[in-house]
C-alpha cells in the first residue's frame, strides 16, 4: 500500500491540497472542496520537472479569475507561476518523509527538483553540497510544504514568519504522538448502497489555517439526529435618566460644551414637564442616598418605577453542540479489534497532546462530521463546520450485565460523543451551502 503525505496551499485563490506518494515521487494537485471532495487538477511526473494540468482545472481557474485560457495556455501558466511552488512543495515532503533509498534515487536518477540526497546533501542540478542534516537514520527536519520561497504571489512574510512558527512546535513534538487514524467503516457492508452514514474524519488542527485530515471513521446513522441554531438576544435597559446624561454626553463630543449645554436644558425643560413626579422621584433618591436603600421609598408613595425603557437587544452568536451515540456489537473476532480501535479513534483524536519534555501543552486534534448518502453528501441534513470533540463516553455493559467474549472482549459497547463547533453560523454560510437545508 502506497504511502502518502500531504501540503495545502492557495493557487491564484483555488484551495489546493496536494497528495504526494513518498515512495515514489509520484504527486496529484487537487482542488480542495472542503466536505464535498476534491477534484484532479494537475499530476507531477516522478521523474524530472514535468507538471501536467487537467481539463478540470482550466474550468476552475477560469471561472475564478475571469479569463478565458484553454488548457494549452494555462499549462503555460502553470509552468512558469506556480510548477516551482509545486515542486517546492513536493520536495519539501519527501525530504522530511521519504525513506533514505528513495530520497537518493529520486536525486541522483530522478532528478526532481529540490530533493536533498541524503548522503551528499545535493539537490538535482548542485554542484555545491546542500548545507543538511540529514543522515542514513533520518531525514531534515520541515513539514509538507509551503514554507520555501516559491515565487508564488500569494506568500508572504507574514505568512513565512507563521510557517516558522509552527516549524518550532513541530521540533518539540512528541515522537510517540501517533499520526496515522487510519481509515475505517463500520462494519464492513455499511461501504456501500443506500445505508445512512456518518463519518467522523480526525484533523490535525491548525489554528490558523485549514486543518488537515488524519483519518476517519464511518458509522451507521444515529437515530436522533438534530441541530439547532440559535443566537443570543438579551433584555437591555436604558432608563430616562441615563438616556437624558447619554444624550448630553454625546452632544458634548460631538459639538463641544455650547451643544452639551443646550442638551441639558432640553433635559431640564423635559423634567419640569412631569414636575410632581419628578421632584418627588429626586427628593427620595437624595434620601435612600443617604439611607443607603434604593428607590423603595419612591416606589411606596407614588407606586411608580422610573421607565427602564426596557428592550431585547442582540448581544453575540452562539456555538452549536451535537451530540452522538452509538451501540456497537461485534459479531466476530476481526469486528471485536474494530471496535476497539474505533474507541480508542475517538478517545486519542480528542486528547490534548504534550510536547517533549512536557513544556508545552498543544490543543486536541478537531473533527468533520459529514452525513453520507450513496458516496456522497447527503443534502437533506444540515451541514457541520469543523468541531471540537469534547468528551467522549464509553459504557461497557450497555445491556446492563457484564458479558464477555472468551477473549474478554465485551459483548457490546456504547459510544457517547459531544462534539461543540469551533465557529459560529454566519448567514452568508447559508448562501454558500451546497446542500438543501444550510447548516
């Protein structure tokens, strides 16, 4: 089985995530939709400098930057503006990924452009060694991608200094954190026909940009099934008095002391109006002043309140919660081990993580959530924006009594998730949805 790793950037504003085969050199650019999938774009050769672009990505590019290319002039542009970002990026991960071997072979044979040969520090092309620190045991240190100068337009020094940033949590990182999830559907005939889905893809969260997926897990459809989306509307009060020093306030700013104090007046004119309760209301806050009490001897005498003028006022979003519970039974011993790596999925994924030396805490991976319908997105439910999974919930004898297979392995077990979006639900992200309900 193939191994892969993978770089995102933006081309010429196209999300792109780039799949690079580490054994081989092999890489496809895609067109990063988010939940709805990805499309082949461009595919790199493994050997040489050769970048091929699809008819699918003229469409996209087009549409995105108002021009009218066919795919002859936009592989030209694609060679000269963005093929050494791409190469750059590739590079990038199979220097830090790539077995020792291949990285030599991709060197010295292959010639693919910005490959370190391990042993002689050399990129394709070098007649200088390649200042390295890589050896037989291991490979330089970096990520997948996007850090190098490319000459992309869309880099810069902000986003390089943020880069590196990263690069410095990622040198402290602990080694024994695991990164691969693995990708698993549960039990095995829920792969295909017209069965409801949820999948559950683990991302390693990046704060600052798009986060990667790690892995999945895919489970019949729950039973109860919902989402509800609400903002925060909360009672104000503005009473007459501090509307009245309001007012004069800000007719002070805004026109000086003259304008303050035609404000005031006004204010005065509008209190002798009403001159019984007003004198009355004054005499007994100079006296529960005093007294220290509140406006309880106004509201004795004169059975009146000053007007709170009150009103619901908008005053913030809210993040919604989904909630999540699953009964799994296995039926047999290869079931049993998938159960029991489908919790350990969820438990790991939603555990913070410590660097070496234990200096630093780093926050939990995230998760998507996607209802699946035959392969696809199901766009009847509503959509859900990248989450936090915050508690995970096993129970062991769901069935009230302990019962174990001879292997020990529980006869069932039940899952209880709380996941909590990590942002609210904007309007406009009702408009760009592209199922039938929004989010």
């Amino acid at each position: 089985m193939a191994v892969t790793k993978e770089s995102t950037r933006s081309i010429s504003g196209i999300p792109t995530r780039m799949i690079v085969n580490t054994e081989t050199g092999a890489a496809d650019l895609y067109s990063d939709e988010g939940i709805f999938g990805r499309t082949l774009i461009a595919s790199g050769s493994a050997v040489g400098n050769n970048w091929t672009v699809n008819d699918s990505f003229v469409k996209k590019y087009n549409n995105k930057n108002g021009t009218n290319l066919n795919q002859q002039q936009l592989q030209k542009v694609f060679s000269t503006q963005y093929q050494k970002t791409a190469n750059s990026d590739r590079a990038n991960i199979i220097n830090t990924h790539s077995p020792y071997n291949t990285r030599t072979y991709l060197q010295e044979k292959a010639g693919l452009p910005g490959v370190v040969n391990p042993n002689t520090g050399k990129k394709p092309g070098d007649t200088t060694p390649t200042p390295t620190t890589a050896d037989k045991g291991a490979a330089p240190a970096g990520g997948g991608g996007g850090a190098a100068d490319t000459g992309d337009s869309e880099g810069s020094s902000t986003a390089a200094a943020v880069d590196n940033n990263q690069n410095n949590i990622k040198s402290i990182e602990n080694p024994k954190t695991r990164t691969e999830y693995g990708n698993t559907v549960f039990p095995k005939e829920a792969r295909g026909g017209s069965q409801g889905l949820i999948k559950f893809t683990v991302l390693k969260y990046n704060p600052i940009g798009k986060s990667a997926p790690m892995g999945s897990v895919t489970l019949p459809a729950s039973n109860g099934l919902s989402d509800s989306n609400s903002v925060d509307w909360a009672g104000q009060r503005l009473d007459a008095v501090k509307a009245e020093l309001a007012n004069i306030a800000m007719a002070t700013a805004e026109g000086g002391v003259k304008e303050g104090v035609q404000a005031a007046n006004a204010a005065v004119d509008r209190v002798l109006q009403q001159r019984k309760m007003s004198s009355d209301f004054f005499r007994n806050a100079l006296i529960a002043n005093a007294v220290g009490t509140d406006q309880q001897l106004f509201t004795r005498q004169t059975g009146a309140i000053i007007n709170p003028n009150l009103e619901l006022l908008f005053s913030g979003p809210t993040l919604r919660q989904f909630q999540f519970q699953f009964k799994l039974s296995a039926r047999n011993a290869p079931e049993t081990e998938e159960i029991a790596h489908i919790i350990k999925f969820f438990k790991q994924g939603s555990a913070v993580q410590r660097t070496t030396g234990n200096l630093f805490l780093k926050s939990p991976n995230t998760f998507a959530i996607e209802y699946i319908h035959n392969g696809g997105i199901n766009p009847y439910i509503n959509v859900i924006k990248e989450c936090a999974l915050q508690s995970v919930s096993v129970t062991y004898t769901p069935e009230g009594t302990y019962a174990v297979h001879p292997d020990g392995a529980m006869i069932s077990y039940e899952i209880s998730l709380a996941f909590s979006e990590l942002e609210p639900i904007f309007e406009d992200d009702h408009s760009a949805a592209k199922n039938k309900v929004g989010y």
